[in-house]
C-alpha cells in the first residue's frame, strides 16, 4: 500500500509546472508577510496542519530536474487539524515537496516537525496530495495558523472584496473654494463587483479618503484596515500609475490633481510586502 500512494504522489507531483518545480523553500519558513500567506491561502482548496511522519528523500530518475543543493522529499504525515477542506480530507497524508540540503549536504529532518500545508486533492487518490505553490508547505506556529485561518475566513465570506483587475474610468469635481475637491476612481473587479476609491480634500484639513463597495459611495466608507483582503487586493493589485485612460477627458488641471489623489490613497496602502520569490 506505501509503495502504491508513493507512486501516486510521484504522478501528482509530476503535473506541476516545470519552472515550479525548481523553487524550493526554507525547512522552516516564518517570515512570510500577510500577502505572501494570501497569495497562496485563497487559492487552496485544503488547509491543514499536519505532523510529518516521515519524509524520504528521492533520487535518480525520481529526482532528475531537482537543481544542486536541494532534495526532493517524499512526507507521509498524520492531519492534526483540518482548516480548510469541504470535502474533508483523511487522518494519513502524503505529498512531495522540495526543500534545501541541511548541513553537510545531509537532507533535513523533518520527522515529527509541523507544516501548514496548502494543498489541492489529487483526483482519485485520496491521502494524496499536491502543494498549491513549491512554498505552501509553512513552517507551523500559532501566528501563521492564526493569519491564514484569518484570510480564509474573510475569503468565504458572502462580502469578501472581488479580485481587482484595474482601473477603469476617475472623475474629479474641484470645489466651490479653493483648496476644495472630491475624487472618484472606480475599479474593473473580476466578477464585475463595483469598487471605487474617493478622496475629499477640504481646505485646512487632511485629505480624507475611503473605498466603496457597491454603486452607491457610502458616507460611512473608510480605508480598509491593514491585513485584510480588501487592504490585500487593493495594496497588491493596483498599478503605480493611474492609466491615461482613466483622465482622458479631464482637462490637464483635473487629471493631475486626479493623479495626486491616487498616489496619496497608494501611499496611504503602504507597499504589498511580497517576500516570496518570483516564481
């Protein structure tokens, strides 16, 4: 039977992108920021933490596009806690990962360790797995779990923001006095949700600004709070720039001053913090 679920998980493992299978992760990764964990959490249909049983290092053919100074392991390991999974997921799991050489070019022990796993079923295989991303197996402590349990919670909820795509078209109205205006930027979302960005600039007072969901701009509306999905899909996934698109038929006065509001509310994100590398 062990023979059978390693080859299985050596099939599954074989389906992932080729330029994926070349990045590797620390044994123990906890420095991930909030976007990195997003960037892979949203798109996981399993969450789990496991404590691995044991983890085989592969060679020959099993590991021929492995690069120098790093091992591709074989984890069987016992599900501790299932975070995400709707179908459930069995107590015993196994799955295939690629992680640096330890010391001496020794594998790394990762027997009896606990891993965060984000992972996908592999389709009539069940125990076996395939990681989500080369990274999503995470070094365990109750931080991350907490964040990613976090971010999963906000993303199957029925007011989760849409996925930000770009930005459509801006207006900007100056005001009656100097000093005065209001800027609107709306959002293209990939489910067509509307969102829209606004900044009311009042003489002698700091800039205000807030984002909408909905068609309506809600006199409530505020920023989104740092480390949330709607910080995330507007901190990650707006341009630097505004598009000329967007200003195209303001007067060079209104564009600029509608530049200016959408660098402040960028600003006012502060930077997406990816850690991650480039895959």
């Amino acid at each position: 039977m062990r023979t059978l679920l390693f080859l299985a998980c050596l099939t599954a493992f074989s389906t992932l992108p080729a330029h994926a299978e070349t990045v590797t992760q620390p044994l123990v990764n906890n420095s991930f920021s909030y976007a990195d964990l997003a960037d892979i959490a949203v798109t996981a249909p399993i969450a789990a933490v496991v404590l691995v049983d044991d983890a085989i290092p592969l060679k020959g053919a099993q590991a021929a596009d492995v690069p120098p100074g790093v091992v591709r392991l074989y984890v069987e390991a016992t599900v501790q806690t299932l975070i995400r999974g709707a179908d459930g997921l069995q107590a015993q799991v196994n799955y295939l990962v690629d992680v640096p050489l330890g010391p001496s070019n020794r594998p790394p022990r990762l027997r009896k360790a606990r891993m965060l796993v984000l992972a996908a079923p592999v389709p009539g295989r069940p125990g076996t797995l395939q990681l989500v991303a080369p990274d999503a197996q995470i070094g365990w402590t109750p931080e991350t779990e907490q964040r990613v349990r976090a971010i999963l919670v906000e993303a199957a909820s029925k007011d989760a923001p849409p996925h930000v795509t770009g930005i459509g078209n801006a207006f900007h109205v100056p005001g009656a006095i100097p000093g005065e205006s209001e800027t609107q930027i709306f959002l293209t979302t990939q489910n067509g949700r509307p969102i829209s960005l606004n900044v009311l600039r009042r003489p002698q007072e700091d800039p205000r600004w807030a984002v909408a969901l909905g068609e309506m701009v809600d006199e409530a509306a505020t920023p989104p709070k740092p480390e949330t999905l709607l910080w995330y899909q507007l901190a990650c996934f707006l341009p630097a720039r505004l598009p000329d698109s967007s200003v195209s038929s303001m007067s060079d006065a209104d564009a600029a001053a509608t530049r200016d509001d959408y660098q402040l509310i960028l600003q006012r994100l502060g930077p997406c913090a990816r850690t991650r590398q480039p895959r």
